[in-house]
C-alpha cells in the first residue's frame, strides 16, 4: 500500500484481473466471484476496499422486482482510472519467481 | 420467479449485516439477500455462511476506506518513537507563534517544550524525564 493501492493479494488480484476482462461491463457480486475463481460470498471485503479507492463504482439493478420475482442486485464496474490504476498494480505485482531470477541468462550461441 | 433464499440463510446474512458499521447494514444486507435469489439451496448455505465468515473482513475494508475530516482517510494511530514515549529523546525544533512568539517543539511527536529560565529544559535528557508521566 506504499502508493495508495489496496494490498495486492492473490485474490485481488485475481478480482482485478477477472474485471478487466472487460472492463465496461457490469457484474454483480456472484459473477466476479465465479469470474475470479473464487468461492462466492468472499469477495466483498475486496470489492469493498476496491471501492474505497474509488477504482470500482457500484449501482444497483434498475429492475422491477416484482415483475422480475427477485430483488435488484447491487452491480460492480471498474472506473476510468480503477482500470489504469488495476493495470498498472497487476504489472508491478507481477515478480518472477526467485528460481527464475536466480536462474543465469542464457546467451544465445 | 426465482424461489426466494431460505429462512436460515437469511438469519445468516442478517447476523453478518450486524458486524457491519451502521450506515452500510442495509446496502450490504440486500446485496447478500439479492444473490441469494437464483441459487441452488445447497449454494445458498454455502454463499450466506462465507458471507458470515468474511464479515468481519468486510468490516474491516469499510472502516479502511471510510474518509476522515476534508475527505482524506483517517489517521489510525499517531505514530510515537519509543524514545520520545519515554522521553529519553525529542528531536527540538524552534518555532514561532502568530504573535511572535518563539517555543521549541519536539519533530517527531509534536510534544512542546517548556523550558525553565536559565536552566535547563524540563524533559527530553536523560530517565529523568519519565517523572513527567
């Protein structure tokens, strides 16, 4: 978190990941959970801070409950800068593992 | 028409709603209640009882990123080097009030200093300093 971004986790990084698929579109929670390959009902706490930082935005579903025989869902979307922001943390999250940063370089012959 | 979530799994979700501050209960309690809609009932024990696990998670994210005074995020805890918590060290720097006034403040815990005429400062050298406490 040294510049302001959430702590880059495996599974946020995996909610980001599955959000910048496409990232116009709208997902509610359920979908990013299976999106992300995570176990539904974990991912709040992410999408949560992830909104703190103003990187996702949230709305809920313009939809008649009645005529739809359920309640509106509340749908995520990344923002303008929640995509450069999320591109620019999974890039620098990204670290070889140290075999292959210990690994020599090899020239080509 | 989607069957609606069981009774059990609502309780479930409405005693993680509880963990919550107060002012997001019900946005997240109908969030949790509307994914519900739609799933197996065998998912909906599963998803509602991960709901409850990782409320406090949740909890802890909302409270993160709850602003403070002029929309910056709270301070948690004002950080205090040991040395100045015991008052062995303070690092004194001159200042001046509005009226011109000129005092010492230590930099790194903000504690001013009130120096005794001709003698010698009150705290900050040596284990003396931690009768002030």
């Amino acid at each position: 978190m040294a510049d302001g971004g959430p702590r880059m986790t495996i599974p946020t990084q995996l909610v980001l990941r599955a959000l910048l698929e496409d990232p116009t579109r709208e997902l509610y929670g359920v979908e990013i959970g299976t999106a992300a390959g995570l176990p539904s009902g974990t991912i709040h706490p992410i999408l949560a801070r992830l909104e703190g930082l103003r990187w996702l935005e949230s709305r809920w579903e313009d939809i008649d409950p009645r005529a739809e025989g359920r309640p509106a869902r509340r749908y995520y979307r990344l923002t303008a800068t929640g995509v450069e922001s999320a591109r620019a943390a999974l890039a620098r999250a990204y670290r070889p593992s140290p075999v292959a940063r210990m690994r020599p370089a090899t020239e080509p012959t | 028409m989607t069957p609606p979530p069981g009774s059990l799994c609502c309780r479930t979700v409405e005693l993680a709603v509880r963990v919550l501050p107060a002012e997001h209960r019900q946005r997240y309690g109908l969030e949790f209640i509307a994914e519900l809609y739609g799933m197996p009932k065998a998912q909906q024990r599963r998803h509602s009882a991960r709901v409850l696990t990782s409320a406090w998670a949740l909890r802890a994210a909302l409270s993160e990123a709850a602003p403070g005074v002029n929309g910056k995020r709270a301070v948690r805890t004002i950080h205090k080097p040991l040395t100045c918590r015991l008052n062995l060290h303070h690092r004194w720097r001159w200042l001046s009030t509005e009226d011109g006034d000129r005092f010492e403040r230590c930099q790194k815990c903000g504690k001013d200093r009130s120096e005794k005429v001709g003698g010698s400062p009150e705290a900050g050298q040596g284990m003396g300093g931690i009768s002030s406490f």
